[in-house]
C-alpha cells in the first residue's frame, strides 16, 4: 500500500508539471507501472510478478444488448505472491480456464485509471463501471483504487462547472463506497492548490 501511494504521488507530480507529456490514459498506466517496479518494495525476488496489467475479474459481466458474460479487467493490479507462488496454482496447466485459476489469487491492489478531457462526457456512464470492477464483493478485492485526472481549460467556466460536478459525483460513490480510495486530480495545480484535497476518499 504505501509502495503503490507513494508510486500516485510520483505520477501526480509528472501530471502537473507537464500536463502535455500525457495523452491518455496509457500514458498514466505506464508512469505507475515504472514507479512501482523501481519502488524497494518490487525489487525483492517474490518468484513471481507481482504487478499484472489488465488482470481479469473474477466476476464476468453482461454488457447492455449482449447475450454472453465476459470478464472485466483492471487497468492494473498487485497480487499476493503468495497465492501466486503456492502449488495448487503453480500445478494448473497455462491453458487453466479462469474459473479455475482466479479463485486461487488474491488481488492485493486493484486500480483504476480515468482521464476527463471533454466535459459533455457522461460522468456516470465512464466511472461506474470502472467502480463497479472494483467494488463487487465477488471480485475480493483487497484495496481498490480509482485515479481520475482532468484535462481541461479551467480558464472557462463551464469547465469549471464540470470539474465541481465531477468532483461531486465521485464524493457520493466514496459514501457508497467506503473502501474505494478516489482521487481526482486537476492537470493545474492552481485549481485545487492543496494537493490533500485530491483524495477524495483517501489521505495517502
């Protein structure tokens, strides 16, 4: 936990000194994945890898008009190395179904990662389903974070108006939600100068 807090802090940190350097959420994905693997915690030998990208849920989903379940995916995940490393794992076949496989690895971390770079965009319709993810108790997630950046011309109001309405939003999933660590991070540090108030629902 305090590997993958300080590896946000770092990214945070790039994001708002040059916003430009990041042009999606790939982009992000990858600065955290550099900073946890160069954090003392990743360099120790776990006999495994502990930080997967796009990791599958153990729950699968319905999309709206779809007549077959599929699995969902976090953007990235830390799983026990433990779980990982223990036989009844190590035994399964690589052609194991996942049904068989998931049940046996604890996802310590699973994260989310959301960028707002158009304030028509239906809040609701992008966040849900990456809170949902991560959330359903089926999925067991050990500790869930959901990182949102904003890229917008705070200069006009009605980005601003945006932003507020973003930030409002997400403050009602953290009650639902009391686990879920929210953060929401302006690219102009001038817009919310104290750099606390970027956790919505979380003090790293």
């Amino acid at each position: 936990m305090e590997a993958m807090d300080r590896a946000i802090a770092h990214l945070v940190a790039d994001v708002q000194a040059q916003p430009a350097k990041f042009w999606n959420e790939r982009d992000m994905h990858w600065y955290l994945f550099h900073y946890l693997k160069q954090d003392p915690v990743f360099l120790k030998d776990y006999g495994t890898e502990p930080i997967r990208a796009e990791f599958p849920t153990r729950a699968t989903y319905r999309e709206k008009g779809q007549k077959a379940f599929s699995r969902g995916h976090y953007d990235l995940v830390v799983l026990d190395p433990t779980s990982v490393t223990a036989r009844v794992v190590r035994e399964l076949p690589p052609w194991a179904d996942w049904d068989v496989y998931l049940p046996h690895v604890q996802v310590v971390i699973a994260v989310e990662v959301k960028t707002w770079v158009n304030r028509s965009t239906d809040i609701g319709g992008r966040a849900d389903w990456d809170i949902e993810k991560l959330t359903d108790p089926q999925n067991a997630v050990g500790n869930a974070y959901f990182l949102n950046f904003v890229q917008l011309d705070f200069r006009d109001q009605h980005m601003r108006d945006f932003y507020r309405g973003l930030r409002e939003y997400l403050m009602q999933k953290a009650t639902c939600h009391p686990g879920l660590r929210i953060l929401c991070v302006p690219h102009d540090r001038n817009t919310q100068p104290d750099s606390s108030d970027n956790w919505i629902s979380y003090r790293a």
